[in-house]
C-alpha cells in the first residue's frame, strides 16, 4: 500500500505504508528520487556533471565532487618535476661541478623555454690571472659579440674594462678563491642581458654588466672559463639554476 501525497498527472511525492517507509519522487509515474527511513538517498539515473558528461550516483568523503566514473586529466600535463603550461616559473638546479681542473666547465642539454639562468661560484680559483668569463650558446658556444663592462674594487672602484668575448668576473690573483653569482635573463630574439657580484680572498670584488649576441637559436648551454681559455681551474665548485 501507498499514500501519494500532492500527486498531479505528471508528478507527486509518493510514500509506502509498509515497514519500509520508502518517500518517493515520480515523474510520470516513474521513480526517480527515493529517500529510505535511515536517509539514503538513491538515483534512478546517473547525475550530470556540468564539467563533462553523466557522473555516478554517489560520491566519497564529507563535502565530496561528483565526479566522473573515469576522471582524467587533459591539461596541464605533467613530466617529472615539470609542469607544460606553467614550466617558466619552475626553478631547476643544475649538477653542481667541482672546478678543480680543466680550462672550462660546460652546462648543457638546457630545455628550450628557459629564461633566466643563475651562475654560481664558491670557493672559485684558476692557476693564472685571467677574467673569469661565463659564456653562453645555441648548439655551440659563442665567443664573440658580446658587450659588456666589468668594474672591479676594494673599498674604492680600481678600475674596470670592457668585454666582447662572453660575461667577465675580474681575477686579481692565481691564489685568491672568488664566490658569488651572475644573473641571465633572456631579452628577446635569444639574446640574454647579464648582470652579477664577485668578492674574492683577496679583499676584492667585481661587478659586471652586459648583453649577449644574439644566438642562432635557443640557448641550450653556458660555459665558465678564463679569458683566453688557457687557465685552469685548481679550487671550488660552480652550479646553475634554470627556470
């Protein structure tokens, strides 16, 4: 037995008179809502979900989406530590390198969409008296058509030169070790701007400033040397960041 409470022809709210205390919503004499006596509430059908498509019935947890029965997701994708759509703003740290030998130390392999790159020195020494230089490239490393100034001090600015042939650090002494770090921000067209901070043993400092040629294409390497390239490095280690 039944009681249909507010019933038209179309819909009502119908509740059973048996033990089950069934309340009931129709349509056309159809169920498609029902409420039980310990308050569960059923589906007929499966309820649409406005972000894609028929959902389930039910969902898990106080406060719980309906969501699909096979949600995925479509964007943005996801690789390693890098998400596609927002990888600019994710800040990577390259393989630190003990600079201990060599005339050079090379970064590579760096992804397309990088647009600043910081250079880091610690403990930095070669055996001569030739600038540091940071250099930077696409497929290779370019050596030339850079403009840049280096200004060198102590408690007053000794002096300063410029440079064409990649971003300088100024060396005073082969036994002095230098830390700090430059700064590479990408200006357009790949060509980078630099700017950075050396302070050594030796109670000196250098600053530097300058912009790049433009590179065949995106940059994918830097490179830390001396001016010449025939210095080697003896004490420290070097790192970058991209992002």
């Amino acid at each position: 037995m039944t009681t249909t409470i507010n019933a038209s022809t179309t819909a009502g709210l119908v509740q059973t008179a048996d033990t089950s205390g069934v309340l009931a919503l129709q349509t056309a004499g159809t169920t498609a809502l029902s409420i039980s006596a310990s308050q569960v509430v059923t589906l007929t059908n499966a309820l649409p979900v406005a972000s894609g498509g028929s959902g389930v019935t039910t969902s898990t947890g106080t406060g719980a989406n309906v969501l699909g029965t096979s949600p995925t997701l479509t964007s943005p994708t996801i690789s390693g530590a890098v998400v596609s759509s927002m990888a600019s703003s994710v800040i990577t740290s390259g393989t630190a390198v003990a600079s201990t030998s060599g005339t050079s130390i090379d970064f590579t392999s760096l992804p397309s969409w990088v647009k600043r790159i910081t250079v880091m020195f610690s403990g930095v020494s070669t055996n001569g008296t030739s600038n540091l230089l940071v250099q930077i490239g696409s497929s290779s490393v370019s050596s030339s058509g850079y403009a840049c100034r280096v200004v060198y001090f102590q408690s007053a600015v000794l002096g300063g030169g410029n440079e064409t042939i990649g971003f300088p650090f100024a060396t005073w002494a082969a036994a002095n070790i230098q830390s700090g770090a430059m700064t590479l921000t990408l200006l357009g067209s790949n060509t980078w701007v630099a700017t950075g901070y050396l302070a050594d043993s030796g109670s000196n400092a250098s600053s530097t400033g300058g912009v790049s040629p433009a590179l065949g294409g995106a940059l994918d390497r830097v490179r830390i040397t001396t001016a010449g390239g025939t210095n080697t490095f003896d004490a420290g280690s070097v790192n970058i960041l991209y992002e």
